[in-house]
C-alpha cells in the first residue's frame, strides 16, 4: 500500500479521473512518494476538496486543482500539518 510505498504509478484510462486525497493508515510527517500518471488519461488532483477527511487533502503547490498528463508525475509528501502537499516535474 502507500504506507510503505516510494512509488505509486496511476493508469488512467477511458476518462479523465479526479483523485481528492489519499487516505493513508499510519501516515506521518515527512513521509512521501512519487506519483505518475502511466495510463493515456488526464488525472486530476483536487485541491483542498471537500470529499476528503481533512488528513486525506491534498493541498497542491499551485493552489488549485492540478492536471497531470499522461507520462507526468510529482512528489507528494505529508506534513505536520496533516495534509498531502505536491512538489512538481516532468517525467517525460
């Protein structure tokens, strides 16, 4: 699972898929991994959305909902306070 993951690769396929959080037993500070879109579809992290328990969020590092592409990624890590916040990159 994430608890113990350094890598999670998304396939997205058939449609654009909007993720609003992550929902990690055990999750503490300082605790991230890399996240890539491998599929032939948009994914969309939801920023701060309110479909998510509050320790579930993801706050992204534009403020705003954030499309990843296909073949694109960024970190995500955990902070103290209880949200998932991303760092940006390409990984084409």
């Amino acid at each position: 699972g994430i608890a113990s993951a350094s890598l999670v690769q998304v396939t997205a396929t058939g449609a654009p898929r909007t993720i609003t959080g992550f929902a990690v037993s055990g999750a503490g500070e300082n605790q991230w991994f890399i996240f890539v879109n491998t599929g032939g579809q948009n994914i969309i992290l939801a920023h701060n959305s309110g479909s998510s328990a509050s320790g579930n969020k993801i706050n992204t590092h534009t403020s705003a909902d954030f499309t990843l592409a296909p073949a694109e990624g960024l970190i995500l890590f955990y902070t103290a306070a209880a949200v998932w916040r991303t760092l940006g990159f390409n990984a084409s």
